[in-house]
C-alpha cells in the first residue's frame, strides 16, 4: 500500500498544522520532518491539502528526512503518511504546530513537539491528540503556553518519561499501571 498510495495508506496518517512564526527565540523555524519508520515502508509526506505527496523508501530504524517545500507556512495542513508504521516524527518543535493527530501512530516511541530551548515559545499549539500508543516512551511539550487541555495518557502504558515545563495543561491523564520515571 504504502509505495503505491493506495487502500489504507491513504487514511494512515499524522495530521498536523505548521506554522513560521515571524519573531521566534531559542528554535529557528524549519519545516523539514524527520520520520524514522518502525519497518521498511515508503514514508511520505503532504504540505498542505492540495500539495504534492513526496515519498521515500525508508529502512527500519533509519531516520528519513522530508524538505519543505518553502520556508513560510500560515495554518497549513501536513499530512504524515504510514503513521502505524513510525516510531518517531523527530524534533516537531521548529514546525511550531497548531494541532497535532498522532492516534494513529501506533508504534510511535518518541513525541517531540515542545523545547526547554532558552527563549522558545509556540503559541499556535492548541490541541493534541496521542491516542492509544501502547509504546510511547517520551513525550515533550515544553513551553506550548496555549495548549492547556489536559493530557491524556491513559491508554499508553509504556510512558517514561513527560516533560511539561512551560506548557499550559492543566493535568495529566496517567495510565493506571507503567513505567513512568520522569513527569
């Protein structure tokens, strides 16, 4: 499915809204995503709703890079395709997301959104959905002040480690048994 854009991979997506903020401190604003496959698969990647699909073949465990195909983004949806088969979208912080969908994502280790970089704040982040991410490890939404639900966590049991610092959520959603070390 996933080489020829076809069935289900159409639908197994990471959707998202980036944005370049025009004053920035601490992450310089880059809409390049780094996507690191949990199997062999062809990874691919939309900005925006009527832009071209890039794909590359990707190797387990080798991160594959996707360029933007400009540097100036406003509210544009990007669609992250293969998202069952993806154990991490790389550093997300200098996309400077609005919202983010990763309930798909299933086999997603990492999920870096926010920075404790001296000076950064996203003020687009609003909504965040994980889902039930059975290997979800690490989880970083530092200093997304205007994300303020609470985050849910409760159906990934595997949770390590969740950096919050910054953020405006107003609690933590655990799993009722798990790993945790860091919160």
């Amino acid at each position: 499915d996933s080489k020829w854009y076809a069935s289900d991979y159409a639908d197994d997506i990471v959707s998202l809204r980036i944005y370049t903020p025009e004053t920035y401190a601490g992450v310089t604003p880059n809409a390049d995503i780094t996507v690191t496959p949990y199997s062999n698969m062809y990874c691919g990647v939309r900005y925006g709703a009527g832009g071209t699909l890039k794909q590359e073949k990707a190797t387990k465990n080798v991160p594959v890079t996707f360029e933007a195909p400009n540097n100036t983004f406003n509210d544009t949806e990007t669609a992250i395709y293969g998202a069952s088969n993806i154990s991490s979208l790389g550093d997300l912080s200098p996309l400077y997301c609005g919202t983010l969908n990763v309930s798909k994502a299933d086999k997603l280790v990492e999920l870096i959104v926010g920075s404790n970089a001296t000076g950064y704040v996203n003020q687009n982040m609003k909504e965040l959905s994980v889902g039930n991410n059975k290997l979800l490890q690490k989880i970083n939404i530092q200093n997304c002040v205007n994300l303020v639900d609470p985050l849910n966590l409760s159906l990934c049991p595997n949770i390590e480690e969740i950096y919050a610092e910054g953020s405006g959520i107003t609690g933590v959603s655990l799993p009722k048994s798990g790993y945790l070390k860091k919160m």
